[in-house]
C-alpha cells in the first residue's frame, strides 16, 4: 500500500531472555493502522573494521544496511550498559553510519523512536547517548514521550516476558504514533508532487 510506513525495528541485546528485546516485541503490535514492521537481529554483524569496509561490506553487513534502506523509520530498544549504550549497538550503528557507493547512508535523515527498559532510571542515561548518535547520523529522534521502562526494584514482565506495566505501553503506543505521524509528514510532499522548497 502507498500510504503504509514501514518501520525497521531491532534491539541492542543478543540474550535470549532480553527484556529489551521483550519491549521490541510488544511495542510492534502497538504500532498504528497502516505500518508494517520488520525486526533486525543484530547478532550476525561483524566488528567494524575499516580495512574490511574498504575490501566491501560483508554480507550479514549488507542485509542488515539494506533493511535498513528499506524502512522509512526507525524503532530502537536500548539497554543500558555502563551509563551507555551496549557495544553491540554502537557497532551496528557504526556499520549503518556508512556511505554506499552512491554516497547515500541508510539511516540518513528518517525519523526514529528510541524505548528502552533496564534499571532503576529505564535506561534513561543510555537513550541520552542514543540520541546524540542518532544526531550525527542526522536522524530525526522524536522527542515525546520517553519510553523509560523500570524494571527493578518492581518486575513489569510476567513469566512469559510480556510487558505488564500498562503506563509504559500507553506512552510506547503514543511515541509510535507520533514517530508515524512525523514520518508520514515527511513523506508526503514527495508523494503528492508539491515542491520542498
Ligand atoms: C555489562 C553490563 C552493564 C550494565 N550497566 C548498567 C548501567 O550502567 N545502568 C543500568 O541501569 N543497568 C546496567 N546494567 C543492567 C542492564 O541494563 C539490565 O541487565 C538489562 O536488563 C539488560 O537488557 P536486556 O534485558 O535487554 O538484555 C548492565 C548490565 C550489563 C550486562
């Protein structure tokens, strides 16, 4: 469909049982009318390298870079891990922060929503060094609502790791809203034929 928005979303944990990874899953099915999603596993990505990216981009690389050409927006779960982003994010998103051959960048100016859930402060400290990143890669962060998941003192994951904490999937159905929102703002000037400038 023309109007769909399509989201590409992954999560900076490889464990199985990942909270994070958890929230990814509930906030897809929260998304609004007329998206489709696609779910990234960032577990087959290299180190980056620059000796490797000069030789070509290897393949796991490559499919990770070309769903990501293939969204029109993004969705990121992030831990946090010692005040900041997991390493394994960060090397995703250094891949990501290259230019093809035709000097485009696949993240290059599409929006993102950032959620997150860790400890005491919801990865609060984490989703801060995301959006500075997100800055560079000149993405278009929303800002509102946070998404800041506590789940310690109190678990908001019931055994089988669904999100129970209705608060947090009201603000999560609210940022997607808003990220779709934005993103279709973006778009349609190109869909309708009205100029830019
Ligand atoms: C290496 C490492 C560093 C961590 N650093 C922090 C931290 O700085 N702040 C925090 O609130 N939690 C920290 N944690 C706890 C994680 O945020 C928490 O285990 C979270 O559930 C991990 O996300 P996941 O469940 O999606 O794997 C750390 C955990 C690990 C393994």
């Amino acid at each position: 469909m023309q109007n769909t928005i399509h989201i590409a979303a992954f999560a900076g944990s490889l464990r199985e049982y990942s909270y994070n990874r958890s929230l990814l899953n509930t906030a897809v099915h929260l998304l609004p009318p007329e998206t489709s999603y696609e779910i990234l596993d960032l577990t087959p990505i290299p180190m980056y390298n620059q000796d490797i990216e000069k030789i070509g981009f290897p393949k796991e690389v490559e499919t990770f870079r070309s769903a990501l050409y293939r969204a029109d927006a993004f969705l990121i779960a992030t831990p946090e891990y010692n005040y900041s982003i997991p390493g394994v994010l960060k090397n995703a998103l250094d891949w990501a922060s290259r230019a093809n051959a035709d000097k485009s960048k696949p993240m290059d100016g599409k929006p993102l929503a950032i959620i997150g859930v860790g400890g005491r402060f919801g990865t609060a400290r984490a989703q801060n060094h995301l959006r500075q990143i997100a800055s560079h890669l000149n993405m278009i962060t929303i800002n509102r609502p946070e998404v800041l998941v506590s789940n310690y003192p109190k678990k908001v994951f019931d055994a089988e790791n669904n999100l129970t904490d209705q608060f947090a999937i009201n603000l999560t159905e609210e940022l997607l809203k808003n990220l779709v929102n934005l993103t279709r703002q973006l778009k349609l000037p190109l869909e309708t034929g009205i100029p830019t400038n």
